[in-house]
C-alpha cells in the first residue's frame, strides 16, 4: 500500500494519487471531528496523515493541490504549527508597579464612569502565573482549538498538544455552544526541577526556568513530547461566547470552575482599593510556597456589564491592571560597555556583566539606557543615583523584572577600582564611523549615516522578518545577517527577488550555499512567496519607523485600511499643518511625535524609494475594521458636544471607535452626526446650518445599542 511507503521512494504519479488520497481523508476527519462530533480516527492517526501529507508536499510542492489540508487552518505543517485567528484578540494588560498605579487605576476607571468616591464599584483580584497564555475553543462542549496568544490577533494552533494536558477538560457539559476559555499554561517548581534532572541525565536541553520550560513543552511538535512533560492550567477569562457565562467576572470564574477548568484558590472578589493592595500582601507574601510562578496580582473590575462600558485601549483592557511584584536583584563586575546601533540609528549602551544569577536567570548582559544613564543624571539633568556614574570595573547592581531586559540600576562607590576611569560615550558610530549626533531634547544620540550604517540596515532588515512583521518561516535574524554580509539581501525588496536571483536556473543558487539544501532552499522561497501577501498592519509595523510600533501600526491601519490610503495620506500630510496632519492625529493613539516621524519617513527621497520598490513586489491585504459590520455608525464621522448625562466624554468617544465611528472635535461638512447634550453652544448651530442630522445623549444610546 501507498502509504507505508517512504517518501523518498514515491513516484511522481504515486505522490499524486496518495495526496488526493490524504485530502479526502483528512477532509473526512475533519468532518467527523468538528460537525458530527465523531471522531472516527485517534488524534495520533490524525497527526500522521497531516504529517504524511506535509512531507510529501515538501518533497512534490509542484503537486499540491489547491484543496491541500495544509492550507486550512488547524492543520500543523511539518516545520511549524499552523497559525489561528483570535476570533476575540487576545489582549495583554497595563501594569502597575506600586500602590499609587493602583489607585490612579481605580481612580481613572471611577472618573471614566463618572462614579462618585463613595460609590460602590467591585474588583476581583487573583494572582498572576508566570506562564503563557491559551485560548481553548469549544463547540458544543468539545475541545476543537487551542492557540496561543501569538501575536494577539494570531496565534499558533497547539491543538494536539493542549489535549494532553490533565487540567484541560477534553468535553464539557452544561456549557455554552460555544465557549473560549483563556488562561495561563505553567509548570510547578517540583515538576520543573524534576523535568531538568531528567533532561540533564538524557543530554537533553535544560530550561532556565518554569515558564521558558512550559513554553518549550507546549510548543512541540510532537504532542507525545508534550504528553510527557508536566504542564498545568488555570483558567482567567475568556474570549468568544454563544452566551454569557454570568454577570459578573468572580460568578464567571465560578462557572468555568464547575465546568471543571481548575481557577486559582486565592482569587476575591474586593470591595475597596485597600482590600486589593491587602491581597497583593498577602500573596507576595505567600510567594515563596505556592508552588509555581508568579510575577504579581491581577485585578478586574467584577460586575461585566462595567468592564463592557469600559471597553478596551488598543492593545489592554480599560477594566483590568497587573500589579507586578518588585524586581529581583543582584550585584556583579561591570566588565565592559559595548555600543549597539539599533534600527533607528539609537546607539544604545549594554553593559557586560560578569554572569550573576538574578531570580533563577543567569544575567551576562544588562542594559544602561543611554550616556545620560551612565553619567548619573536624567534627560533634564537632574542627578540619578544621586549623581553616581557608572565606569567600566565598578560593582553594579542588576535588576530584573519579569520579562523585561534587565538594568543596571545602582553602583557601590565603595568597590570602585582606583583606576576606574569615566565613561566616554562615542561621538562616532561604532559600525560606520558617521558623526553620532543627539538632537536637543532627546535623550539618545543617533548614528547618522541612515542606511549606509550596516548596522541599521541589518537592524532594519531583522525588524522586517520578526514575528510581529513579515515573519518568514526560515529567515531570521541569523539568515539576515548572513544574506546581507554577502550583499543578497541589502533591503527588504531584495528579499522578494531572491528566488529570482539565486532560485533555479540561476548561476549562483541558494541550494549550494553553505548550510543550505534542496529542500530548505524551496522551503524558503515558498515561505517568501507566501508572504508577499500581508496585512496592512503588519507591512506598516514591518517598515520599522521611529515611534510606530505593533499597536501603533494596528491603529494606522483601521484607520486608513488600504496601502493606498495610507501612502497617500502620509505623501501629502505636511508636518503641523493640513487636513492630513489633523486626520493622522484625529487616531486616538496617535501623537505630534509619531505623526512627525511617519511624514518624515515618507518624504526621505532613498527611504520613500526603498517602500515603493518593497511594496509593488507585494499584495497589500485591506485592513478590518473592528467594528461589527452591522453597526449602524461604521465609517461614520461623529462630534459629541454639550454635557452628556449617561457617560463620559471619554466613554462615549471609546464606544463610538469601537463601533467604527471617526469622532472629531469639530463639526465640518465631513460630518455625519451630531450627538448633542444640554448646553451645546456653536457646533450644534453650525450643525444646523450645514443641514447635519443632530441627535441628543438618548437617541444615541437607542441608535447603539445592542451593536
Ligand atoms: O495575561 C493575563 C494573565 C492573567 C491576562 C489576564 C489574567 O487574568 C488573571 N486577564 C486578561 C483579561 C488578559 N490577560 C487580557
């Protein structure tokens, strides 16, 4: 039979039958699994086929078929896992550092409500696991998806691997038709420690610490891998709903508990702030014997239908605040400080430490900010560290927070060697020799060669092929820097004509390059092919302009939704003036700062020439709206003025966004609607005069609801 036979001994027409042969099963269990909840296969048997099917479309790409099972989503390709749209995105959440984070939280969200001091208004607080999130999707009552947060609009499919996990109920009864449960993965410290005895007696790798060795566990491809390592799960929220779980977050939990997802133990409900910052005690205090990791205490807003009116910022929830731990500390050698020219030209100072163990991770590298930093003095000139600076031989403190790259945060004058010399921070870029110049007001001094600096154009290009940007299967940092020391790849285009240039039938051949094959070859170009399709959000955070991050790229591109728009806004927008400076900055989110850096992006003759000749290689993909498409105000442009009763200004703006509507701050004949409350003065008067549809505080809530 075909399909005991190995792949390498298949023949073209073979090959062929036994993919259509391999669709139509999988097809077929596909069926059965998600419609008729039947499985009629093990997932073993299922991942075979998958795998099956992978390999051989590895080894006869030109004979996948367009219906290939490797193509939907679910399916796990044999060098990745398959990629998994968040219905509901899965989002992060602020953090606050001491008690008054806290109670400015708690005060915003009462101002933003417009609640009095006095008036009720409930928190649950639980604490915070140190592991990695997952959203676990069920159809009636089945386990179908389990993703990763990824991106938090896409994550990886780890459906197999999640099924292996004791806490994570494979069948639910009782619960909604459809449900999605998110919540942290971890690992104990007894199974960690455990875990890397038995990797260290195996010449296995071992994990610096719980959470990377959960992450790694979860991300095999190999579900029996998974199987065999300890993983746990609390539930702490969740996404999509057929119906509402309860009214509030704490009977939410309760719920998702008798549905059997374990909740953690030391979750209240809390009526006033100093209840919160008493629970927070109370577990930092407890810390050191639960068991697990974890980096703080999280708090909620309970009642639902609140943390509904409050909604969310772009990338957090206005109804919820990580109170993180203090940092961890340690003290060590400062043996060197190397000079790195990030991608925006930032030369950005790294102490070289002599190793430490800084909360269980070995620190050898720390960062220092800036030559401000090191001389002892903030951007204002203010002294820091009451004045100390820091010089190549002193004893240094490190600190570590959570995720965050750790800082040299204080020095012990009294360890100083007699030598120790003060730090000259170069006025030369270190990679390209142009003048390293510091603009008044910015803390940073920058390279200015632009992309004659090798180091910003490798930066650049690194930015261009990370996770949240291009993020193309096989092309990373290291191949990067490869492709560019040998003039391949110079600029982001160039990685779109590489096929062209070194694919088959060309002198020169990727294939022959020193660690390269066939197979990886093909496999890169397919991954580049792959990705000339892209979303707009990502190609604009791809570009890797000053100040445009993920969240700022996201915002950008709901707001104009096409390449074109976008292009042509940020050609004409002129810095502080026009109707496209005062769009661009209309974007909640978006600031003077970032604005300038984009106009200044797109009228730099070399950078403007570099994205065109980028982005007529590629297919730009529309950018969705939020909004429900059943919103009765999407694409609206809509003024709110006058005193609104029923909520803030604020509230009312976020909701409006949030539905798809433009909110201004002045009536114009761009204007579609006026929400006007008592004491609406000369905007409802020019309202009156263009003929603009004028609704009050009421009718506004009637036109929305429900959307
Ligand atoms: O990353 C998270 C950890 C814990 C969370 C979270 C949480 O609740 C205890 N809750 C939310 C709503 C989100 N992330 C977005």
């Amino acid at each position: 039979m075909s399909e005991t036979k190995a792949v390498a001994d298949l023949g073209e027409d073979e090959a062929r039958a036994e993919l259509a042969r391999l669709a139509k099963a999988i097809s077929a269990a596909d069926k059965a699994y998600h419609r008729a909840d039947a499985p009629e296969i093990s997932d073993a048997e299922y991942d075979a086929l998958k795998v099956r099917n992978a390999a051989i479309e590895a080894r006869f790409p030109h004979l996948k078929r367009p219906d290939s099972p490797s193509e939907r989503v679910g399916a796990a390709p044999v060098e990745g896992f398959g990629k998994v749209r968040h219905e509901m995105p899965m989002l992060s959440l602020s953090n606050a550092f001491d008690a008054a984070d806290v109670e400015d939280f708690v005060a915003g969200i009462r101002r933003y409500l417009n609640l009095g001091p006095e008036a009720p208004l409930a928190f649950t607080a639980e604490p915070k696991i140190d592991g990695l999130s997952l959203s676990l999707r069920y159809e009636k009552g089945r386990l179908v998806r389990a993703a990763t947060r990824g991106d938090g609009e896409v994550g990886e499919d780890v459906t197999a691997n999640a099924r292996t996990i004791g806490d994570i109920p494979a069948k639910l009864s009782g619960a909604p038709d459809l449900l999605e449960v998110r919540g942290e993965v971890y690992m104990s410290h007894a199974d960690f420690a455990a875990l890397n005895e038995r990797q260290e007696r195996a010449g296995g790798k071992t994990f610096a610490n719980p959470r990377n060795a959960a992450a790694g566990s979860l991300r095999q491809l190999d579900p029996e891998i998974t199987r065999a390592r300890p993983l746990r799960f609390f539930a702490y929220g969740w996404g999509a709903l057929s119906e509402p779980l309860a009214d509030t977050q704490s009977g939410a939990i309760e719920r998702l508990s008798a549905l059997g997802f374990p909740a953690n133990p030391l979750t209240r409900r809390c009526d006033r702030l100093d209840e919160m910052l008493a629970l927070y005690r109370e577990v930092e205090q407890r810390r050191a014997t639960l068991g697990y990791d974890i980096d703080g205490v999280v708090y909620k807003i309970d009642d639902l239908a609140l943390q509904a009116r409050l909604g969310f910022r772009s990338t957090t929830p206005r109804w919820a605040l990580a109170h993180k731990f203090p940092a961890e500390l340690a003290w060590t050698r400062l043996e060197g400080i190397d000079i790195q020219v990030g991608r925006t030209g930032a030369l950005s100072p790294v102490a070289r430490l002599t190793p430490v163990t800084v909360g269980g991770v070995v620190v050898s590298n720390a960062t220092l900010h800036n030559e401000d930093y090191i001389a002892g003095r903030d951007a204002r000139g203010n002294p820091i560290r009451e004045g100390k600076d820091i010089r190549v031989g002193d004893w240094v403190q490190v600190y570590r927070a959570g995720d965050v790259i750790p800082k040299v945060a204080d020095v012990d004058l009294s360890k100083r060697p007699a030598d120790a010399q003060p730090y000259q921070f170069p006025e030369k870029c270190p990679e390209c020799g142009s003048d390293a110049v510091r603009e008044p007001g910015d803390a940073v001094r920058r390279c200015s060669g632009g992309l004659i600096c090798p180091a910003q154009a490798v930066e650049r290009l690194k930015h261009f092929v990370s996770r949240a940007a291009f993020d193309i299967e096989g092309l990373g940092a290291k191949q990067v820097e490869s492709f560019w020391r040998d003039g391949w790849i110079r600029e982001p285009a160039d990685i779109f004509t590489l096929e062209e240039r070194y694919g088959p039938g060309q002198p020169r051949q990727l294939r022959n390059r020193e660690g390269w094959g066939e197979k990886s070859a093909a496999n890169l170009f397919a991954a580049i092919r792959e990705c000339r399709r892209i979303p707009l959000r990502r190609l604009i955070f791809a570009l890797g302009i000053r100040h445009v991050g993920e969240a700022a790229a996201g915002l950008l591109a709901r707001h104009y939704g096409t390449w074109g728009a976008f292009e042509a806004a940020m050609t004409h927008a002129r810095i502080d003036e026009g109707p496209e400076w005062d769009d661009l900055l209309s974007i909640d989110g978006v600031g003077a700062v970032m604005a300038t850096s984009l106009i200044t992006a797109f009228h730099q003759e070399a950078e403007r020439a570099s994205i065109d000749r980028l982005v007529a290689l590629l297919e730009v993909e529309e950018a969705e709206t939020r909004a429900p498409a059943t919103s009765p105000v999407a694409g609206k442009t809509v003024v709110f003025t006058g005193t609104l009763e029923k909520m803030t200004r604020a509230e009312a703006k976020a909701r409006a966004e949030a539905l798809g509507a433009k909110v201004s701050g002045s009536v114009s004949a761009k204007t579609d609607l006026l929400v006007a409350g008592p004491g609406a003065g000369s905007k409802a008067k020019k309202a009156a005069e263009l003929g603009i549809e004028t609704i009050d505080e009421d009718a506004w809530l009637r036109l929305i609801e429900g959307a």
